[in-house]
C-alpha cells in the first residue's frame, strides 16, 4: 500500500465515527408486495417482515403508519422505546415472530399475536389502555397473561388456538365494556364462572372445539348472553333447563356433541331464535314443559332421530325446521310438517316412503331396542345425579338454617 492512500482513509474512518446517530439509523420500510397476507383490507396495512433485531437496536425508525403488521420479526423485547417509535400506530399485529418479551402500547385500538413464540406479555398496571380489539392466537407460551382486567375499555377478547385446560373467568372479572369472548379451540376442560361475576355486556362467548364434558355451573350469572357456542365438545348429558335464566339468549348451537338431553324442569328461554342440534346423535327428544316462544329456526340434520316427543303446540309456520338426515317415522314428520315450515336443503336418497321430500319409514319399527333401552337408563341416571345435587343443595341450607335457631336457643 503506498503510503500517500493513508491520510484520506483515515479521514473516512474519523468521519464514520463522529457521524450523528440518525446517518447510521436503520429505517424499516413496509414490504411492497407482500405474499399471502391476511387481513382485512389489506392495502391499509403496512407489513415489515424478515427482521431479525439486536438487542440494544434503538436507533431504528418505524414508518408512519397506522397499521403496521409485524411478520418473522425477532426482537428480544418489543419494549416501550421501539413501540413509541410507532408513534402513529393504532392497529398492531404481530405473526411468527419471536420475543422475550412483549410490552403492550396502550394507545392502541387493536392488537393481534398470532403463531408467535412469546414468553411474556406484559400488560403494564400504570398505564391507561385504551384497547378494544384484542386476539392473542397460537402463542407458545410459558406465561399466559393473566391481567386483561386492566384492559379496562376492552370490548372484544379472542384467546383461541391456545392450550388452556382451565379457563378462570375470575380473569375478566369487571370488563364493563366486554361484549366478545372467544375461547374456541383451547383445549378447555374446565371453564370456572364464579358466583359474583361482573360481566354485564358480555353479548357473544364462543367455546366451540373444546373438552368440556358438562355446562359450565353458573353459566346463568352471564345474563347479557345473546350467544352461546358449545359447538363440538364432549357433553354426553344436558339437562336442558340450565340454560334458564338467559333471558336474552338469542342463539344456543349444541351441535357436535354426542348428546342425550333431559328436562327435568320446564325450560324457558323467551328469546332464542335459532337452536342448532346438528350430528348429536340424538335418538330421541322430549320437548315436554319446553317454552321458546321466539323459536324461528331449529336444526336437529344428522341424528337418529325417529319422533320428537311433545312437539310444542306453540309452534307454527314461522318456525323453520330442518330434519334430514335422521329416522323419522312417517307419522312423526307428517305431524311435524303440517304445524312448521319444513326445509329441505338437499333432496333424501332413494327411499320407499318420503313426506315433503324427506325420507321415513312406514311402520313403527325400533331398530336397536337394546341400545336404545341402554341409553334411557343412562339419561334416568344422569338425571339422579341432578336430583341428589338439588337435595344436597337443600340439605346444606336446611342444616345452616337449623344451626341459627340451635344457637338461639342455646343463648335464650
Ligand atoms: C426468527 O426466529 C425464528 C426462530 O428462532 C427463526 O426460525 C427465524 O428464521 C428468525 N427470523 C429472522 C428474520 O431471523
Ligand atoms: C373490533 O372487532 C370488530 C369485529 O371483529 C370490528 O367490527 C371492529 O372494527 C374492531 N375494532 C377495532 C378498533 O379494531
């Protein structure tokens, strides 16, 4: 190297290293023509994907933007200094990204953690969250959050695609604003309502494609339900009127599970409109004391089912049914079809006897007169149990009661 290259070299070396922090900044830019992104209007979004950040990175600048979609973004902690660098954010999401730690901003509307490898999210007890959407999908979590209470403006919470046993609604307790409660696909054994829970605009709560083997107790204290979605979990029994006192309940769809139902108590419920009992196997229904004055839609498609015994005499025209897909006697469904509208979505095959194009069967016929009697058994066992819970129930009360007056009359 000849010796007269070594003056402006180091000049460049000395420039480089007095340089204003901003010349050495890293500017994140949106990716121009993403590859299979999802969102909602996804032109409105901006997606920075591939990003793998050191540490210490804080000289870095986010574009401004309001909606900003983070895709395999590596940072150990996605920390208060590099989300005020998003300064106009509103709507964050963040898909297969791995962290530490995640902080969430409170200026935020929406927030979404998809796929996403976390081990923390923190929910900050100083801060004032003005949260409304929040979905946390797929989080490979070592610590859940349990905190949302300080989400004190959230309207809708979705946790679905996540590993929770036990779900606790002790969590949500005070959520004034909750209308949305998606718990779908959790895996779900255990759903705890406690007696004094306050949810009193909680309108929508979803826990299809769970593990849950019985209604939740208390399920009655969540009286603002207009929705309820049990679809597809593992309840064997249901005794119909533990849905009473839903007063607002507009939507109930049990389908999917192997069900046999009870009515130990008439059931009222004043405003369902719409019940679902698809594939249940359901082989028989007895709609006696049933009281669902606003019932305009009832699918019972793909159950065994040959009558439905006590059919409400409150039903009429108004009420679409739809019966493929089971065993109908012919008597049954001509009864049925003269009192409600019958509809037909695809067309029986071949088959001796039809009544509006469904098929049935002529004679009285019960074609597995062990199983079936097997099943009664079980259901009238099932209902026992529920006898002996209300008496142990009373009996507990009768004791506390009679312990007062003992005291009494101990002290007298
Ligand atoms: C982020 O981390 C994951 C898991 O360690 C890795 O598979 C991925 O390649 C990383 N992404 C980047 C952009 O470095
Ligand atoms: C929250 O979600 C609802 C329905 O999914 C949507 O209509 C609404 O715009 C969302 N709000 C925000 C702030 O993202």
């Amino acid at each position: 190297m000849s010796t007269h290259l070594v003056g402006p070299m180091l000049l460049v070396t000395i420039l480089f290293s007095i340089a204003p922090q901003e010349l050495l900044a890293r500017n994140l830019v949106c990716t121009a023509k993403p590859e299979a992104f999802w969102q909602h209007e996804p032109e409105t979004w901006c997606l920075i994907e591939d990003i793998d950040l050191e540490e210490s990175s804080e000289d870095i600048n986010f574009p401004e933007q309001t909606k900003i979609h983070l895709r395999n973004f590596n940072v150990s902690y996605l920390s208060p200094t590099l989300l005020f660098k998003m300064k106009s954010v509103q709507h964050l999401t963040v898909e297969f990204c791995t962290m530490t730690k995640l902080f969430m901003k409170p200026t935020l509307s929406s927030m979404e953690i998809k796929n996403s490898n976390i081990m923390e999210v923190i929910i900050d007890k100083d801060s004032n969250y003005e949260l409304l959407n929040f979905s946390l999908e797929g989080i490979y979590r070592k610590t859940f959050p349990n905190n949302f209470i300080r989400l004190t403006h959230l309207e809708e919470l979705s946790i679905r695609h996540n590993d929770l046993p036990k779900f606790n609604m002790r969590q949500l307790d005070g959520l004034g604003n909750l209308k949305v409660f998606d718990l779908s696909y959790d895996s779900v054994e255990q759903l705890i309502i406690p007696d004094a829970l306050n949810l009193p605009n909680l309108k929508e709560l979803y826990l299809a494609e769970n593990k849950l083997q019985k209604l939740p107790t208390n399920l009655r204290r969540l009286k603002a339900l207009e929705t309820l979605n049990l679809h597809s979990n593992q309840i064997a029994f249901l005794e119909m009127s533990h849905f009473n006192g839903l007063n607002h309940l507009k939507k109930l769809v049990l389908s999917g599970n192997r069900l046999q139902i009870s009515t130990l108590e008439p059931v009222h419920l004043p405003h369902l409109e719409k019940l679902e009992l698809i594939g249940c196997g359901l082989k028989e229904l007895d709609m006696l004391y049933w009281k669902l004055p606003a019932l305009r839609y009832f699918n019972v498609f793909e159950n065994s089912l040959v009558s439905i015994m006590n059919f409400p005499e409150s039903f009429t025209k108004e009420l679409v049914f739809v019966p493929v897909g089971n065993r109908w006697s012919c008597q049954t469904l001509e009864a049925i079809s003269s009192k409600v509208t019958i509809k037909v979505k695809e067309r029986d095959h071949y088959c001796e006897h039809k009544v509006t194009d469904i098929c049935c069967n002529g004679g009285s016929i019960d074609f597995n007169l062990v199983d079936t009697l097997d099943r009664k058994v079980q259901l009238l066992k099932f209902q026992n149990s529920i006898l002996y819970e209300k008496l142990s129930e009373t009996n507990g009360k009768l004791e506390k009661v009679i312990g007062v007056v003992d005291q009494r009359i101990v002290k007298k």
